[in-house]
C-alpha cells in the first residue's frame, strides 16, 4: 500500500528532483514513477533484464547525485533528462559488454550511426512525450492509437482485433484523436 501523501503524487518531477537534495527520501517518490519505464528502455539497448536492472539503478544515483544539473526553465523536463541520463548509462554498459564479448552485433550499427545525431535526441523526445500523453489517455483511446499509428495496423487488422466494423473504428479512432490533442494541450493533427 503507498504510504506517501496524495499531493506528493501531483507534484511535478523537477520539483520532486529539487526538493529531493535537501529531503532524500521525496527521490523514491521519482524511481516509483519511472523504474519500470526505464527498466524498459534500457532493456531494448542491452537485451538483458539483468544488465538493465544495474544501468537503471546506476542511472538513478547519477540523476540522484547531479540533481542540481538539470537546467531551470520552461524546456526543462526531468523526463528527458532522466531518458538520456539511461540511455548513456546503457550505452556505456553496452560497449563494455562488447568489449569483454568481443563480438559484433546488429546494435553496433545503429548505435554508432544515430549516437549524438539531432534526428535521434529528437525522436527520443518525442517518443517520450508521446508515451507520457498515451499514459494519461483512457485504455481503449490509447490502445487504439498504439495498434494503428505506433504499431502500424491497418483499419482491417483493428476491426478484426477489435470486433468492431471500420466505420466504428474510424469514429472511434477520431475520438481518441480528439482526447489525445486535448491531453497534449496541441492543436496540431497525429
């Protein structure tokens, strides 16, 4: 049972970061929030649970112990920077394991041909924030959405997963389209 006061669950991250030099245990409230989010990102990079298991909890001490590093303002989002802090965290292990290995693997190219790229940071932002708009979206709204435009299923693989007809479908995508832009506060079309 979560023991931790209600307002802590509305307050921001960067706050939550901030606060948490000066009272350590308001960083627990923040490894709750993303510990299995990042187990999951560290995982595709490294293939192994075990190995994304040490990379997170390395990543947390390093957000942990340079907290003051996350730049104030209104870009600012400790999601972000949390995101990269593990994806270099993971990277790091990852050659590492290469090296005692010794072996090439797939990952090597697409490592090397997107680490640093401003097309990579950006994608990992917005897959991020994405997700986080989807993590607040109703069930059906978010898993419509996944299946046709993260997964790339066509109107007729959904009506059949779904048992629905493709006009149903196209309204009710519509809809989860309409509460995505109102969860993301954009007025721009997916």
């Amino acid at each position: 049972m979560d023991e931790r006061p209600e307002a802590l669950k509305e307050t921001s991250d960067e706050v939550l970061l901030a606060a948490s030099v000066e009272y350590p245990d308001l960083f627990g409230v923040l490894v709750e929030r993303y510990q299995a989010a990042f187990l999951r990102f560290a995982g595709r990079i490294l293939n192994s649970k075990e190995e994304a298991e040490d990379v997170v909890q390395d990543a947390f001490l390093k957000i942990y112990r340079h907290a003051d590093q996350l730049q104030e303002g209104p870009n600012s989002k400790f999601k972000s920077w949390g995101y990269k802090i593990v994806f270099n965290t993971a990277l790091t292990k990852y050659r590492s394991l290469k090296k005692r290995m010794g072996e090439m693997t797939y990952l090597d190219t697409f490592l090397y041909e997107t680490l640093g790229s401003k097309e990579f940071e950006e994608n990992l932002e917005a897959e991020i924030l994405v997700k986080g708009i989807l993590e607040k979206m109703p069930d059906d709204f978010r898993e419509l959405l996944e299946m046709h435009y993260l997964k790339g299923l066509s109107y007729e693989e959904i009506s059949k997963r779904k048992d629905i007809t493709i006009p149903a479908l196209k309204m009710r995508l519509f809809r989860a389209r309409e509460v995505f832009r109102s969860v993301s506060g954009e007025a721009t079309q997916i």
